[in-house]
C-alpha cells in the first residue's frame, strides 16, 4: 500500500504510555457478548474488528467526557514506545487521514457535511464514553465521544493469530471503525440500538451482523474511493483485505475456539458475508451499494 507520501491526520490522540489500569469511578459495566456466548469464545469475539460497545452494553450509563486534555499528536512519536510502533502509529495516522479526504467527498455528494472522528491510540486500557477500553476488546468505535480506539499490539495479534498479515489488513482494520462512526453521523446505529432493545437476543444479532457487514462494505468503499483518487493499492493488498475480512467472521473463530458454529449467536457475520459486503464496496465505490438493512441475502 502507498502511504508514506500521504498526508497525517491532526485528528490523533496519543495515550500511549500513561499507564493507566484499574476501573475508574464513574464508568460503565464491564462489556459482554449477547447471544449466549461463553467461555474462550468470549475472549476471541472480544478481538473481532468493530465491537461497538453502545450495542453490547446492556445497561449503558454515559459516563462524563474523558476530561484528558486532547493531544493532537504528530510524528516523530515518543521514542519510549514498543519497537516498530512508531512507524505503525504514523501508518495508522496517514490512514486516518485518508478517510478523513475520502468521506468528506462522499458527504459533500449527498448535501450533508462530515464530522472527522479521532482516533486514540492506547497501551492496554484507557477511558472512554462507553466505559473502560481494554485491548482485549480489540479495535472498537464509541459513538458516546465520536473516537475510534487501538492498542497497536492488536496488529500482531492480526497478523500471528489470525492470519491476516499486511500494511491493507491494518487499514482495513481502521477504515472498518471509521464505518461505525460515518454509520453513527448518519444516525444507522441510533436506529439499530433503539430496535435491539426491543428485540430478542437472536434478533438484536442479527441487526448487529448487518450493521457490522455495512461497516464492512463502507470500508472496501473507502478503499474504491481512495484508491481512484490517490492510488494508494499495489499488487496484493486487495487480497491482504480480503483475507482479513475471512479471518475473523463469526464462523471461523466459533469453529476455531469450539468445533462448533453457531448462527443465531453471530454478531459480525460469517467469513463469507464479510468477504461479501467489503467486496461490494471495493468493487461499487457507491454509499447505496452498501444497505445491508434492505437486502435480503447476507
């Protein structure tokens, strides 16, 4: 992927290094997998792509603002950090900035303005709208704060665990919480969240898959638009995409921690929805192409 001549985002907070642990005062529950998922399972589901702790909270109590005064971080990055982290943190930085261009444009198509989001970048926990972000949880998107959030270790973890190694796979990853977060602006999760609360377990996974495919599609759009506009694909990350979009639908991790699958307890899809969905997008570079909620096969 072609990134190092791309423009940095002013749109990151660096909180790496603060140390912070415990369980502040004031925060929300724990976050927990509806559906009736247990054991190991829970943990693996934790590190999918996307998690939106507004919807797996089941009694969400927004908290105050982080009151951490915002740091518009830029490269060279603290040299304190883990080796290789750096580089990865300006890479994460161009990419954010790169949604950023491309979903103005989109906005400004339909008559509407975009909102960029931020993007934190935390060592194993930090404070957020939705409660206590821990990198167990991997990557996720809290619309409470408008933040994407990634502890960068999650990128080896992507890599030696998942099987999905490359500089788009970790794009991948970022243009997949800025979905949630252009899905938040057009107030799709608003609507999901008011429907899940009145619906059953089976039912609120189901509108979960189809918000977690949307985000998919919206990030193969990205990817479309992106790549017309500045040529940011080579030969290969087209598949690094797709084989991170297989590597962690709800399938193969069930199958992977339990030898069983399970569909009514999905919450991001199957390997083959999600592969789906981010090639509609990839190949329609079209916000239309991505409406999971109208369409009647996954």
């Amino acid at each position: 992927m072609r990134w190092k001549d791309g423009r940095r985002s002013d749109n990151i907070e660096d909180r790496r290094g603060e140390g912070f642990s415990g369980r502040p005062r004031g925060f929300g529950p724990r976050i927990g997998i509806r559906g009736g998922v247990g054991g190991v399972l829970v943990v693996v589901v934790l590190l999918l792509l996307g998690v939106d702790p507004s919807l797996l909270l089941s009694q969400l109590e927004q908290p105050p603002m982080d009151s951490t005064p915002s740091s518009h971080q830029t490269t060279p990055y603290a040299s304190d950090h883990p080796a290789g982290q750096d580089q990865l943190a300006e890479f994460v930085s161009v990419v954010l900035a790169d949604t950023e261009d491309t979903w103005t444009q989109i906005f400004r198509e339909h008559g509407k303005g975009y909102s960029d989001p931020r993007l934190v970048l935390f060592s194993g926990a930090t404070r957020s709208a939705c409660g206590l972000g821990e990198a167990a949880m991997g990557p996720f998107y809290c619309p409470g704060d408008q933040k994407v959030y990634i502890d960068l270790a999650f990128y080896d973890e992507l890599r030696s665990q998942f099987g999905a190694p490359g500089d788009f796979a970790q794009a991948y990853v970022i243009a997949h919480e800025v979905g949630h977060h252009v899905q938040n602006l057009l107030g799709i999760s608003d609507q999901v969240q008011s429907l899940s609360r009145r619906s059953s377990k089976v039912e609120a996974n189901a509108l979960s898959v189809r918000l977690e495919l949307q985000a998919d599609c919206f990030a193969g759009l990205w990817a479309n638009r992106a790549h017309k506009a500045r040529n940011i694909l080579e030969q290969g990350d087209v598949e690094e995409g797709l084989n991170a979009a297989s590597a962690i639908g709800d399938d193969r991790l069930q199958r992977q921690s339990r030898g069983t699958v399970t569909p009514d307890s999905f919450t991001h899809g199957s390997s083959a929805q999600r592969l789906r969905w981010f090639k509609r997008g990839l190949q329609s570079g079209e916000l239309s192409a991505c409406d999971t909620f109208s369409a009647e096969r996954l």
